[in-house]
C-alpha cells in the first residue's frame, strides 16, 4: 500500500467520526429539547393534545370513518397524543414503569395542596371503580 492510499484512508476515517460525533451531539439536542416539550406537556394537563413535535401512528378512527381497510398502502397517519406519548414512555426497558406512576400517585393522594389530593383521589377512584366493573366476580 503506498502511503497516498493510506493518507486518503485515514482522511475518510476522520470524516466519518466527525459526521458521528456531530450527529451525536445534533441527536443529544433534539433529544434533550423533546424531553422539554414532553415535560412541558403533561404540566399543561391535556392528555387529548397532539404537539406537533409527536411521532405518527396510524389513525384507525380516521381510517374507520373512511372505511379503510388496515392493509391499505396509504393508512392515515396521525400525531399520537400526550396521553399516548405517557403511555408509551412506559413500556421501555430501563425507564420508568406503572410503581414509578403509583408512588406519584401516592404522594399527590397525601398532597398538602387541597387541589392536587381530590384530583389524584378522583382519578384513583375512576381507576378503581373501572378496574373493579372489569375484574369484580360472584361466586
């Protein structure tokens, strides 16, 4: 190997970290200005918003309504909802899961703050009202 080969060689290796590391980094940013927004939008309490920064999913009331077939080439698409986007944030492996939410609603249940504890109290009782019309069995 002559040593313009090698040159041109160790050339594209650095221009290939650098198109890593600067993808890293413009990665880190986006992934920390989603988390912000993420944030954001649970503090503003509606569960229904579709941020324009959410990923799509397909639309199957969309879909229903134009009585589209699932294996469709062109299915609706949709932004997921706050909701969906909380819910799906809790499916990953090493992230936060269902106890991470309880022992929130735990401590909001004991809030000092009159407003925080009858919400988590009407919400933990929906949920165990709904559960229980679901689970609830007559010997």
């Amino acid at each position: 190997m002559n040593t313009d080969t090698i040159e041109r060689r160790d050339g594209y290796a650095m221009r290939l970290a650098d198109e890593a590391e600067r993808y890293s980094s413009v990665k880190s940013r986006a992934e920390a200005d989603m988390a912000f927004d993420f944030q954001r939008a649970i503090e503003a309490g509606d569960g229904d918003v579709m941020p324009p920064w959410a990923p799509t999913v397909r639309d199957y009331e969309s879909a229903k309504a134009q009585n589209i077939k699932h294996d469709a080439p062109h299915y609706p698409r949709r932004r997921m909802t706050v909701a969906e986007m909380l819910s799906d944030s809790l499916d990953y492996g090493n992230g936060p899961d269902m106890g991470d939410v309880v022992k929130v609603l735990s401590f909001a249940l004991k809030s000092s703050d009159p407003m925080v504890a009858l919400a988590a109290t009407q919400l933990v009782k929906r949920c165990g009202t709904k559960f229980s019309e679901h689970n609830a069995e007559v010997e």
